[in-house]
C-alpha cells in the first residue's frame, strides 16, 4: 500500500518547521560589547502544527481528479512559531550572570548568588578550622 497524500503534506511541513527551529534560535549568536563583556541571549520557541485532509467525490457521484496512487485527497496544514527572550548570559572579565527578562525569576537569583555563597561557605569553613586548631 502506497503513503497516503496527509503523510507527504505533514512531512514537508515538519521538515520546513525544523529548519526554522534550531539550537541557534534557542541559544543565540554571542555579541561582545565594547568593555569585553559577551552577551548570549536565550529564548524560549514554541510552535504549534495542524494538519487535515479528506479522500472525497462530488455530491452528484462523479469521481474528482486523483493523484498519482489513485486517492481522491484535498488537505492543508498551518503552523505557527513564538519566539520570546527568556534571558541574557552574560559573562564579564570576572563573573557569569544570567540576566532574566521576567524580575520575579527565583532559579536566576540562586544561580547568580552561587559564587558568592560558594565563598562565604569557604571562609566560614576556614575560619572554623583554625578556631579547632587552636
């Protein structure tokens, strides 16, 4: 049995879909300022796909025009793509922060309170060592 005429229509869709979604649309191109800071801008796709079609004949009974597998087939397909910054990387001489669009971002102020935890801990830890030690 022969691919059905939806199989080819939903496939050129996906395939033209997927050339327009990549991991460069995700993670964007990197620009440097002019301090030497690079900048890399992360983005949130989503996309949306529909496809439909009908083997049919015409109300008085005559048969329509077939394709090249003898099916009587009309069908369409739409798709839409949102693309929506969700953050910049940035990353300085001394620091990587990532910068959220959306203020209220919890993850975003642990991650870029990482380093700094990381070296208050290492001091805390320090300083307890040398009290035992005394």
């Amino acid at each position: 049995m022969g691919e059905h005429p939806i199989e080819s229509v939903m496939d050129t869709t996906m395939e033209n879909i997927k050339s327009m979604v990549d991991v460069n649309t995700i993670v964007g191109d990197p620009v440097e300022t002019v301090e030497g800071s690079v900048i890399i801008p992360v983005s949130k796709v989503s996309f949306g796909f529909a496809a439909g079609g009908s083997e049919y004949v015409t109300s008085k009974g005559k048969e329509n025009k077939k394709d090249k597998d003898g099916n009587e087939f009309g069908g369409g397909t739409g798709a839409g793509v949102m693309l929506q910054p969700i953050a910049f990387l940035v990353v300085g001489q001394d620091q990587v922060r990532l910068m959220s669009v959306d203020d209220n971002n919890g993850i975003e102020k642990l991650i870029n309170a990482a380093p700094e935890l990381m070296k208050e801990l290492k001091s805390i830890t320090e300083d307890d060592s040398k009290f035992q030690s005394n």
